[in-house]
C-alpha cells in the first residue's frame, strides 16, 4: 500500500500521469479481464472475481491513496469483496 501510495505520489509530482489515468487504465484491465476470450468457459464467477482481485485491490489502494487516506491489506480486500456483491 505505502509504495502505491508513493508511486501515485510520484507519479503526480512529476506530471507523469493522473490519478483519474491510472484509474482508468485498472479499470480497462479489469474489464479485459472480465471478458477474456481465451479464459475457458467452465470457469465460475468466483474464479473470474479472484482473477479480477489484484486489479481491483489497486483501484481501492489508488484511491486512498488520492484521498490521502492509508488502509491495512485487510481493510482493502475486504472493500473489493464489499463491492463485488455491490455489482
């Protein structure tokens, strides 16, 4: 989490890229993830949501993190888990 939250940082210090960049690229990837293709038919939604928990875990740290907020791995997986049942 401290060094997403200092890459963001960094990131936004040097003009780099925007948060709402970076946010929109995690949530291209996860789509792509979502809708792959090549992922064999068989698979369950809980499979597709664990696929999906890394690029969504840090959509929650990027935003903390631009709302200068700082979340224990616990507090994080367990917001993803609490917007997966939002969808």
């Amino acid at each position: 989490m401290m060094s997403t939250r200092r890459a963001n940082r960094d990131f936004l210090i040097k003009g780099c890229i925007l948060t709402a960049e970076i946010d929109r690229l995690l949530a291209q990837a996860e789509l792509a993830l979502v809708a792959d293709p090549n992922r064999p038919a068989e698979l369950r939604g809980a499979n597709v949501d664990a696929i999906c928990f890394p690029v969504r875990f840090l959509r929650q740290a990027l935003q903390a993190s631009s709302e200068g907020r700082s979340h224990s791995f616990a507090h994080l997986a367990s917001r993803v888990g609490q917007m997966k049942r939002e969808r």
